[in-house]
C-alpha cells in the first residue's frame, strides 16, 4: 500500500492534475473563445534547474529522462518561457485549446 509521502503516491497525484488541466484547458478556451481570448496548456517535461526536481533526482533517473527526448537533453526554463512568450505573441492569436508539449518528445513523463 502507498502512502502519503511515498514519492510514488505523489508522481500518480502529480500526473493525475497534469491530466485534469487537459479537459478544463480544452473547456475554457470554448467558453472564452468568443470573447477573443485564447487558452492553451503548457505541459513540460524534465526541466532541469528548476525547484520543481532540485537535488532530489537521482542520476540514473535523471539519465533515463533524458533518455526518453528526441533531443537528448533535459529541457531549461528558457524553454517553457521562449514557448510561452509565443503563446503570448500575436502569433498565436489562433492557436487555443491546445495542450504544448515541451519535452523534447518525450510522451507524459514516463
């Protein structure tokens, strides 16, 4: 049996509200969509320097994510803020309802 506290009993509730945003996110961006707002979710991967993973990742584990990209590297903050800011951007004004995968195309954290 897991408990509370088990690492992991909190990667399931983790991933478990990672997957909540998905359906909430494709709901808001219908509701405000009239109103010219757009909605999207950035769901990132391994981001490394961040509080998020800290020292706590051992580096085999660390090793195995990374493993898991396309790129073969861990991904950095700049990269949720560079693909955010172009959410931001004109550019975008069409894009919603969309769920952006930062993570060097890895599939949901495994």
């Amino acid at each position: 049996m897991r408990r509370l506290g088990d690492p992991r009993h909190e990667a399931g509730c983790y991933a478990a509200a990672k997957a909540a945003l998905h359906p909430y996110s494709h709901d808001l961006a219908a509701v405000l969509g009239p109103q010219g707002i757009t909605v999207n979710t950035v769901a990132p991967g391994y981001i490394e320097g961040t509080e998020f993973f800290a020292d706590r990742l051992p580096s085999a584990r660390r090793e195995a994510l990374i493993a898991e990209t396309s790129t073969r590297r861990a991904g950095i903050p700049d990269d949720i803020a560079d693909a955010v800011g172009w959410l931001a951007s004109p550019g975008a004004a069409q894009i919603t309802a969309q769920i952006i995968q930062v993570n060097g195309g890895a599939e949901r954290g495994h």
